[in-house]
C-alpha cells in the first residue's frame, strides 16, 4: 500500500475558519493533490478528539458525507492526541483485508474558539480521573516527568530550550506552521513557568487545522499518481493512562513497543532512517521520544539536542523539520495525519527550502495523553 497525495491547512489561530470549512479544504485539497474524484474514495477515516467536549458533536462522520454528497463508509477515531496516528494505523489494517481500495485519512481540529480553561479541561479527558481529581493537567504531567529526567541524568532547563530553539528553525521555514519564528535559548528560558520546569516555549500551542491523506492499494492509481511512498509498517501500543503506575517516569513503554514492532515489521535498520517526525507536545517529550524510539541511549538525550544533531543540514537524521507540535501547531485531530504527511513530502522530495536531502527513510511517531497510547508509521521513498 502506498500514500499518494497529502494535504494540510493553515496550522493556528484560524479566527475565521469552522470544523465543517477546515474539513472540507482538507477533503477537496487532497483530492485536487492526487487528482481524484471523490467516487474514487471508498472510505474515509476521521480522527478528532474534541468536538464532542467542546462542540457537543460527535456524529461528524455524517457531517463528513454532507460535505462530501456521497455515501460511502466513514469511520470517526478517537485516541487523544494520538488520534491521527491510530486513524492512519486502521485504515492501514483496512487494505490489508480489501484489495484494490482507495481511502482518505482525515483529520481535523477546532480549539480556539474556546478560552483556555474551556480547552485545558477538554484536553485533560485525555489523562485518569485520579490525575484530574489531583488537579494536574498535562503540563503538569509532563513537568514531572521533565524533573524526575533533569535530576536523574543530572541535565538544566538549557538542555530542554534546544528542543524548542531547534523546532522554531524548522517551523521559520514552513509556511503552513502556527509559528514561523526563530527562537534564541535567552528567550527560551526567560519564557514564564506553565508547570516547573516546563515553560509557556516549552510546550506546543493551541492550533486549527486539518490534515488529509490519500491511502491506497490500487495498482492502477499507483501508476497513475505524479508521488507515491510505500508503508512498511504502521504500529500501536497502549499503556498505563496513570502517570503514577508506570514502572519508569523516564519513559513511555507505548513509544518503545510500537517502535520495535514497526523496525521488526519494516526490516530496517534505525541508522537508515534519514527524517523523523516525533510528538514534541512538550520540549522534554522529544528527548524522551528519540530514546524510546531507539536512536538515542537512556539518558543522552539533554546531551545530544544540545548538540543540534538532528537539526536541518546537522547530520544524517533530522527530527522535527514541519517543526513539530511545537512550532508546527497542535489541532489534536490534524497532529498524527500532518506527522506522516510531512514524511510524505519529505521522501517525495516536495518540502521546498527545509528538505532533508536524499530521505530515502522516514518515521513518525504519535502519542496520546501522557503516553498512555503511542503509534509508530515507518514510510519508504
């Protein structure tokens, strides 16, 4: 099976854009991109967390075919911020049992209409009863594991800035980001407190957007497709939604299982995958990532983002280059679609001035909530 065409909105504070109008340019921006017609979708699958908190809808799968006009099977998934991640890991499972099909995965979220206490709420559904009846939400979660990771390996809130000053780079140089600005450390770090020692640029943003894939194993439409990048393995594992009953606060065991799963199922090596996209909600989440993932030890990874070794022309591996939840945005739904799509365009050498040159690998990595759901997508050129 391969992906053949992607498509992405706007990242950001889209004041002027609903749900329905952010769906909808993604479905017919994503047919335009792979020159199809929508009868020649079989079925769509929709990722979106929040709609039915915020919105008090969560029927959008029929929204989806008014929009559309048509009635073929459309599948809504929910996994927090993973959602996209695990949409994209079904409609995988999909093709495999239908031959000759052709699917869209869609992904959409609308955030900013609503105040911030509105949204935090919202966003912590994603996390236990027992975390929300403590009062913690997810900075807060991640700031304790932030601590327990800066004590252990003996590392400062500096090594943590990197991941931002690192992603802010990448997101200056991508139009469809929710920032495009350059960041310095000084700013960084003198940034106020959200949950110590996580500051306000440290942590990924409240976004708009929707994201769209065309997924298929038709023969004929490979053929006929301008881009085309083979699926080698599409993974998921679940966790413990309690913080407190992980066995270690310096890991998310879902990241590390679905990974060996995807490497195991791709037959590839991890010094071969030359971009990566990895779930920087917070700053300490990509240090965290890239040692689950297996590219770096337990425990080097404050030394080894202080280095910029994955950033844009740095070495053989850049992490990050849409700039990530962080300078990318974060429309929950969107994440884990525009994640693969930015692979997607990478290895179709269609990513304009932050192309990682000669991508011939390249993974994306989606979790939800605290780690409590974490998907692994390897794609090949």
């Amino acid at each position: 099976m391969k992906i053949i065409a992607f498509y992405q909105t706007k990242f950001g504070e889209l004041w002027e854009k609903s749900l329905t109008s952010l769906m909808k340019e993604a479905i017919f921006g994503v047919l335009k991109e792979a020159n199809l017609e929508i009868d020649q979708v079989d079925a769509i699958f929709f990722s979106n967390m929040m709609a039915g908190v915020l919105e008090n809808n969560l029927h959008t799968s029929s929204k989806i075919s008014e929009i559309i006009k048509k009635n073929i099977p459309i599948f809504r998934i929910e996994a927090a911020c993973a959602s996209g991640g695990v949409a994209f890991h079904l409609a995988t499972k999909y093709l495999s049992d239908n031959c000759q099909k052709t699917l869209m995965v869609l992904g959409a979220e609308k955030m900013t209409d609503y105040s911030p206490e509105e949204v935090t709420s919202a966003l912590a559904a994603a996390s236990s009863g027992e975390e929300q009846e403590a009062g913690l939400t997810f900075p807060g979660l991640y700031a304790l594991m932030a601590n327990f990771y800066l004590q252990k390996y003996h590392y400062t809130e500096e090594n943590l800035a990197y991941v931002s000053y690192k992603n802010h780079f990448h997101g200056s140089l991508n139009e469809k980001a929710h920032f495009q600005n350059k960041l310095t450390i000084e700013k960084i770090l003198t940034s106020p407190y959200v949950a110590y020692p996580l500051k306000v640029l440290d942590s990924s943003p409240i976004s708009d957007g929707a994201s769209a894939l065309i997924l298929t194993n038709n023969e004929q439409l490979i053929k006929k497709s301008k881009f085309s990048v083979a699926v080698l393995a599409s993974e998921m594992a679940t966790d413990s939604i309690n913080l407190f009953k992980r066995k270690n606060l310096d890991e998310i065991l879902a990241t590390k299982i679905a990974s060996e799963l995807a490497f195991k199922k791709a037959k590839i090596e991890r010094k071969q995958i030359n971009v990566v996209e990895v779930h920087d909600c917070f700053s300490i989440a990509e240090i965290l990532a890239m040692e689950d993932l297996g590219f770096w030890k337990k425990g080097e990874g404050g030394k080894r983002i202080k280095e910029l070794s994955t950033m844009l022309g740095n070495s053989n591996l850049t992490v990050n280059p849409s700039g990530g939840l962080k300078a990318g945005g974060h429309p929950v739904g969107a994440t884990g679609i525009k994640q693969i799509g930015e692979i997607f365009l990478q290895l179709t050498n269609q990513a304009k001035i932050r192309q990682v040159k000669g991508a011939r690998f390249g993974l994306a990595h989606n979790v939800g909530g605290s780690g409590g759901t974490a998907v692994v997508t390897i794609l090949a050129a």
